[in-house]
C-alpha cells in the first residue's frame, strides 16, 4: 500500500560486539516507532573487534527473531550513507548516562550538518541497563564472570567460547 518514502524507516548503527540486553532493549523500543528499524553494525577496521561483522549481524539477526519489522545488515563508512543507502530519515542512539551525551551530540550535530534531511533521536536506557557496555561484557567474561544478566540468553555461550578461541589463538566461530 505505502510507498518506500511514506514508511518511517530508522537506523540503528552500533558496534555491537557482542549485543548487550541494553541494545536489545533500545531495538526493541524503536521497532515500535518506526515501520522498518534496520541495526547496522559497523565494520570498524581501526578497531579489531571480539566478533566478525558477520558473527555480530546473525546474532542480532537470531535474538529478533520476534521482531518482523527489524532487520540487520553490516555496513562500512559513514552512517549518514547508510541511512540514506536505507532510505531512513532518523539515526537512533542509545543514551545511558552525562558521559554519553557529548559525544553523541558533537556526532548528531556532524551527521545533521552533512544531511540536514536526516534527524537523529535519542533513546534513554532503561535504568536497569545504564551501566551496560560491550566493553564490560568483553571484561567479566575475560575474567570468567557471570554475563547471563548482561546478555540475551542465546549470546551467553557464544561470547565464552569465543573467549576460549581468542584466548587459544584467535579462530572465528559460526552462530546458527
Ligand atoms: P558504538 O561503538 O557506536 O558506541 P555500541 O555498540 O557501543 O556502538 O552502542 C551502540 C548504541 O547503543 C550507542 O548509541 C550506545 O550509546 C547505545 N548503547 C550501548 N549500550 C547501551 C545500553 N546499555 N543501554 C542503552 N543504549 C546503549
């Protein structure tokens, strides 16, 4: 019935190595906003990540199973770019605490400046994730601590196996 250009359509560009419960959280919420959420995982080549882009996008991919209306691709360059190759009007990002706010907002106010046609909106956490980073999900698990409440469920094992192969040399591991 709509067109592409009737649809809201948003993006959300993160790392995401691995998904926390918090970005699940703001995929989740979003999904209701727009007709199309699509979660771009950037292919960041300065930083050597835990997972593959590839091992990132299907486990997004396999704990939205439940969300129709959500999709997940990889992408490299410029987040404006992909929004606009996905036709998305908004950037969503997720805001947990003051320390977020600066970067977010020097980063907001570039995108907008290179595509005014392009809006970026701000998600609070839910306060039961405001302390959640990859980072510290990387970090327990290193230490062989408890991520189950940090993580969807799914996840758990994959990032300590993949603890287990970086630790012994570094292979990559398929997720179903
Ligand atoms: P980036 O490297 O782009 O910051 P991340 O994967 O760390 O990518 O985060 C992607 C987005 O999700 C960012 O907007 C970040 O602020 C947000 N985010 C990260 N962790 C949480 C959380 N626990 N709750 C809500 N938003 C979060």
């Amino acid at each position: 019935m709509s067109s592409e250009e009737n649809l809201r359509i948003g993006v959300y560009p993160g790392s995401f190595d691995p998904i926390t419960r918090g970005h699940l959280d703001i995929i989740e919420r979003s999904s209701r906003i727009f007709d199309r959420l699509v979660v771009g995982v950037l292919i960041n080549s300065a930083k050597k990540p835990l997972f593959s882009a590839d091992e990132r996008v299907k486990m997004i991919q396999s704990v939205t199973r439940h969300l129709p209306n959500v999709e997940v691709r990889f992408f490299d360059g410029l987040t404006v770019d992909f929004a606009q190759s996905e036709h998305a009007h908004v950037i969503v990002r997720g805001l947990r605490a003051v320390t977020d706010f600066e970067y977010e907002l020097q980063m907001a106010q570039m995108n907008y400046t290179m595509r005014p046609g392009i809006d970026t909106i701000f998600l609070t956490t839910d306060l039961r994730y405001a302390y959640l980073s990859s980072s510290i999900v990387r970090e327990v698990a290193q230490y062989g601590g408890d991520i189950s409440r940090f993580v969807p469920e799914e996840i758990v094992p994959l990032v300590k196996q993949k603890i287990r192969d970086s630790d012994g040399g570094g292979q990559t591991q398929e997720v179903r």
